[in-house]
C-alpha cells in the first residue's frame, strides 16, 4: 500500500530490476550530490511493514510464547527468529519498553548502568550476529571442495594444509572460550564504572558541597586502572590470534615448500598460483570468517545471557492493568478480554495487605474503596501514615501486595515531588502528545500558569531546567500539574500537589484544576488542605497504615471525634510549614522581565545554544588532528601511522615477491637436475 505521506517510499512501487539492483535508490542519491548533503526531510517514508511498533508487539508476542513453553530455559534466539529472521536490531527496542515496566524489587536489582550497557554493546552483539553467521555451514562446504582440487594436483602435500588449518580450528575455540572469559570480565568492570559514573552525575551537588571530587576521582580512576588492564589482555590475546590467522598463508606455504624440496618434487609458477588461490581461499572462508563466526557466537551467547536475565525479571503489575482501557491479571497477560473496552471507567481497591519489601516493618492495612466517575477521593493522615504509598500501590509499584486493586481505565499520577527536563515549557507540558491549541490554552489557564508564560521572555517556548530558566518549586508544581490535565486520563492520582504553592494559587488549583477540570474524572487526592475536605465525595483516613474512617466530611464530623482533632493537628502542622507564596514563586520570573530589556540579546543566545546543529561537508583536517593529539600527540601520530601501514604492506610485498622468486628458483633447480640426468 502506497504510502499517503509527501514523501512515499519508491520501494513500494518499482519492478524487479530495479529492486535486485537498487537503482530505486538514484534520485535520492543524486539529490545528495546536488545539494552537497541531505536532510531529514529528504529521506522516503518509512514503509509500514518496517515499522518498529509493529515488529516489536510480534517480538514481545513471541518471547511470552516462549516462556510459557519452555519456562525453565526460553530461548530469545527463536523467539527472535521467528519474528524477525535475520533484522536482530529489534531486540534493542525490545528493552526499552520493558525498562518502563520493571517492578521496584526489580529495578533494585538492576542498576541503570547495567541497562544502559544492555542496550549499548550486548543489544548490538545480538545485531552483529547475523554477519558472518553463514560461514558455519559455508565454511567446511567450501573447504571440502578446496581439498577435493588440491588432491588431484599435489596429492600428499594437501595433508599438510589439512593439518596446519585443524591445528588452527582447533586452537580457536579455546582462543574463543578465552574471550568470552575475558569478555565477560572487562564487562563486569564497565558496568561498575558506568554505574559509579551515573551516581557521580546524579549526586554532583552533594559531591561538590562536601568536596568529595577527589576521592570519587580516585574511585573512578581505580575502576578505569582495572579495566584498561583487562581490556589490553583482550586485545593482546585477540592480536596474538589475528597474527595466527594472518600469517596463515605464509606458514603454509612455507611448510609446502620445504616438503617438496626435501622430496624433491617439481614445484612451479603454475603450482604457485594454483596453491595460492585455493589456500588463501581457504584462509578466508575457514580461517577468517568461520573465526569471526565462533567469535560472534559466543559474543551472542554471554550477551544472550544478560539479556535474558534481564527479560525475565518481574514486571510491574501496572503493566497488566493500566494499559488503556483493559486490565488483566499477571498470569493471563496473553488473553485479551474483548469487552474489556466496554466496561466503564473504575477504580477498585481491596487491599489486605501491601508492603515495599517482603517482611517489612510498615504496611498498609485493610483498605477498601471504590471509585467511579465524578468522584473525588481525599486522602489525609498524619506524616508517615501511607498516603504516598496508597497511591503508589494503584499504579503498581508495590509489587508485594495481598488482595485486589484494579483500574478501569487511563490513569495520571503526579507525584509530590515535581520534575521537568530540559526543554521548553510547552514541550515539558506537552510531554510527546500532539499539540492542540484550544487544549494547551485550557490547561495553562487551570494551573494558573497564563501569568508566568506572559512574562517569561519567550512565553511557552522558554527554555527550562538545567539548560534554561530555573522555575521555583511552586512553579514546577503547576507544570506538572499542567503535563498530567493535558493528558486527558480517566482516572488521576495526586500526590499532594497544592502543597508546594500558596494559599491563593491552592485555591485556585483545586477550584480549576481538580473541581472543575477534572469533574467527570476520578480523582484521588493526597492533601493536607483540611479547607477542601468539605467538596469531596468521600474522605479516607488513615492511621500508621489502615484506614480507620471513611466516608463524607459531614458524616465523619458527626461520628468521629478522633476526625476533629486530626484536623487540628493537620492544620497546625501545615501552619508550621514554610509556605511559597505566589509572589516568591513569581520574584525569579519577575526579576527577569524587568531587565528583559538588558538580557533580551543574552537570553536569546541562550536559546539559539541549545538548538541542535550539525556539520556539513567533508571532514576538516583539524578534526583528524585533534584525535591524534587526544591520542599519542599530531606529528607523533601520523609518524606512527605511516610506520605501521608501511611496514605492513611491505611485509606483505616481500612476502609474496619471496615466494615466487622461490618457485622460479626452485623450478629452475629441477630444470637443471632434469638435465644432469638427461
């Protein structure tokens, strides 16, 4: 099916010829050649059969098939193999996603470090795999063949080139098994050192406030001490095999001709090029790439084994039952209910008992509601109480719980403690959703954020965080408020948000935001506003974990003295709080408009600094220069260089002009003891 983009993909749509030779490819290419380079826009519509969502769902399919027929041991190669065949690059896609779904326990087990080294090397060896893959089966074929010529010509001495390339075959599995130790060893220490290093980047302010660089530094360089050891063993082993394989052909025929002088059997220019042409054949289907093929293997094999590891941790429940509109339970994750689209938007809570860790001191403790649309639940307790967690058990991230939560529908949490990145502030409240005008006005006008953007220098295009404007924690509090009503979820989880903000912006974030925005929502909201219990439609209590009372403000009033006092000690603790008011959240942005004449230039260099660029052209000598002088220095480099290459190519001429200058030699010795004897 044609693509209905600007820019279909000719592959679609051209004849055999032109598939078998890629000439479909041209007029991309001589756009290339015209313009000097190419853009983004000029590359052809991916076509849908390729697309990576798709590829991935039939890969996922497929891996859970697997574990439930052979739960013990699942293979990710056939799993793989039958998705793809020979694409193993969807496997890298593959982990993404289950990284969004691994449970705490889970993800407590598995530091970033390690993921991000999954996805960097062991995901790629996956992918390299299917290179060379081939030549185990093309590579004794071949050589089988090559034996059957080498036989009918030079009969005995072919014993010789059988011998010397099974000592090689043979000694390559134990170079190979070696790797594969040393492999798994200089990857043991990468993942320690990428992981000190994600923890330094995380804790740089708490590093640099205690002046601890030094001794992190020296932590690291210990760790990068050990793997460079590690690593230059690798690569010594690795060369002593690389020179084993590329003086194959040298040994050989070394070991061919100082035979047949001792035999004295005639050895000619013609038997040269014969020999040669099927020995260095030989050397590159057998030795080299049947080598590189082992290599891969066991490659594949160690990474086969993270990886897996990997995927067969325990994913969060959340994944079951917050995907839409229809949940399931863990163990009937494969079957899809139908009518599951059709129940209507819920929130069931049955909840024994939940805990962060197995045998753990706090828990939550008989809790059990419902929650449909239009309702709005409070929940309140003293400091410690488990509100936070209560919400967190609905998403699942408490994994070790007993009894039911499930639910119905699209959920949004906020949590308590506001995050952006570095983006714009559209882009931070957008958060990848397509952009709609009329909604982003709404949302903005509901979180009270129309007054910041007016006077922020580029309004919603700000540049914020790290690389831009820094917001006050009030502020960070309505974006994220913000990023969770632009979602346009069916159920919402807030996790205390108006405590970051005044009393006047509180109130107007629970009369706009939650009151009014969110009437046809559930929402279940953490609060310590003991002001805006009286507009919910029911209130939970909890107590060190339990909830002890439930149900509407006037009811509690009447039946709960215990209710009354803590709402005084509620409120007094909230009074005791520093409160943010909507001045000091405003003083920064404030403080910028009113020099805006002043750093109008500054602001949008800033800007313009944080604009991705790319080079375009040919690569400028300087930048070979500077790797070299990142290296062994310029002119020290390029010595190195030209010494190395010309000493390998001239090894290499000498070798071949030795050898036929010995084959004349040697056909003209038996010439003349032709003629002795004659």
């Amino acid at each position: 099916m044609v693509s209905s983009s600007s820019n279909p993909n000719p592959l679609l749509q051209v004849n055999l010829f032109s598939r078998f030779f890629h000439s479909w490819l041209s007029s991309l290419i001589n756009k290339s050649h015209k313009q000097g380079t190419l853009h983004l826009d000029d590359l052809y519509d991916l076509p849908d059969h390729l697309e990576s969502t798709i590829s991935i769902d039939k890969l996922e399919a497929n891996w859970f098939d697997e574990i439930k027929r052979c739960p013990q041991n699942p293979s990710l190669v056939r799993a793989t193999l039958r998705t793809a065949g020979w694409r193993y690059m969807l496997l890298s896609l593959l982990l993404i996603p289950l990284v969004l779904r691994l449970s705490t326990d889970a993800m407590n087990k598995f530091s970033s470090g390690e993921i991000t080294n999954l996805l960097a090397n062991d995901a790629n060896k996956v992918e390299l795999l299917h290179y060379y893959l081939n030549y185990l089966w093309i590579a004794p074929l071949q050589t089988l063949a090559v034996i059957f010529i080498l036989w009918s010509y030079v009969k005995y001495i072919t014993f010789i080139i059988i011998g010397y390339t099974l000592f090689l075959l043979f000694i390559q599995p134990l170079f190979s098994r070696l790797f594969l130790y040393l492999r798994a060893e200089v990857l043991k220490v990468t993942d320690e050192r990428v992981k000190i290093m994600s923890e330094i980047i995380r804790s740089m302010r708490i590093i640099k406030m205690y002046c601890w660089e030094s001794a992190f530094e020296r932590k690291v360089c210990r760790i990068r001490t050990r793997e460079m050891i590690k690593t230059t063993v690798f690569m010594m082993c690795h060369c002593i095999e690389t020179i084993l394989s590329q003086s194959y052909l040298s040994v050989i025929f070394l070991m061919i001709y100082g035979t047949m002088w001792s035999l004295n059997i005639k050895f000619d220019t013609r038997s040269f090029t014969l020999l040669y042409v099927l020995v260095n054949y030989t050397r590159q289907s057998c030795i080299t790439y049947f080598n590189f093929a082992i290599r891969d293997v066991l490659n594949y094999m160690a990474a086969q084994k993270r990886i897996r590891a990997f995927l067969l941790f325990d994913e969060s429940e959340r994944d079951n039952r917050l995907l839409s509109t229809s949940f399931q339970d863990v163990l009937e994750i494969d079957k899809i209910d139908e009518n599951s689209s059709k129940r209507p938007c819920q929130v069931i809570c049955d909840l024994q008992e939940a805990q962060w860790e197995k045998n753990g001191k706090f828990s939550l403790k008989s809790i059990k509601f419902d929650a449909y649309p239009g309702d709005l639940i409070c929940i309140i307790g003293s400091v410690g109480s488990g509100k936070s967690s209560l919400l967190q058990t609905l998403t699942g991230e408490i994994t070790h719980f007993d009894g039911k939560v499930r639910l119905h529908g699209s959920f949004c949490y906020v949590p308590q403690e506001s995050w952006i990145f570095s983006s714009t502030v559209k882009n931070n409240i957008l958060f990848g959703k397509e952009y709609n005008s009329k909604l982003f006005q709404r949302v903005v006008r509901a979180t009270a954020l129309d007054a910041d953007l007016v006077q922020l220098t580029h309004g919603p295009n700000t540049l914020v965080g790290d690389q831009g404007v820094m917001l006050s924690g009030g502020q960070k509090a309505r974006v994220n408020m913000a990023r969770a009503l632009y979602r346009n979820a069916d159920i919402y989880l807030l996790d205390d948000p108006l405590s970051a903000v005044d009393a006047k912006v509180s109130k107007h974030l629970f009369e706009k935001s939650i009151k009014n925005y969110l009437r046809d929502k559930i929402c279940i909201l953490v609060t310590h506003q003991i002001q805006f219990l009286q507009d919910a439609t029911k209130i939970i209590v909890l107590d060190n974990g339990e909830m002890v009372q439930m149900g509407t403000y006037e009811e509690l009033l009447v039946s709960s003295p215990s209710f009354s006092q803590l709402l005084e000690d509620i409120n007094q603790h909230k009074q005791e709080e520093p409160v943010v008011s909507l001045v000091n959240q405003r003083s920064m942005i404030g403080s910028i408009h009113s020099e805006k004449e002043n750093v109008e230039d500054e602001d949008m260099n800033s800007s313009s600094r944080n604009v991705e660029t790319k080079q375009e052209g040919i690569v400028k000598w300087n930048v070979y220069l500077s790797y070299l002088r990142a290296g062994v220095g310029a002119i020290l480099g390029v010595i190195l260089i030209l010494i190395i290459f010309s000493t390998q190519q001239t090894v290499a001429i000498y070798s071949n002009w030795w050898l036929v200058a010995w084959s004349n030699e040697e056909n003209r010795r038996h010439q003349n003891v032709t003629h002795c004897m004659s």
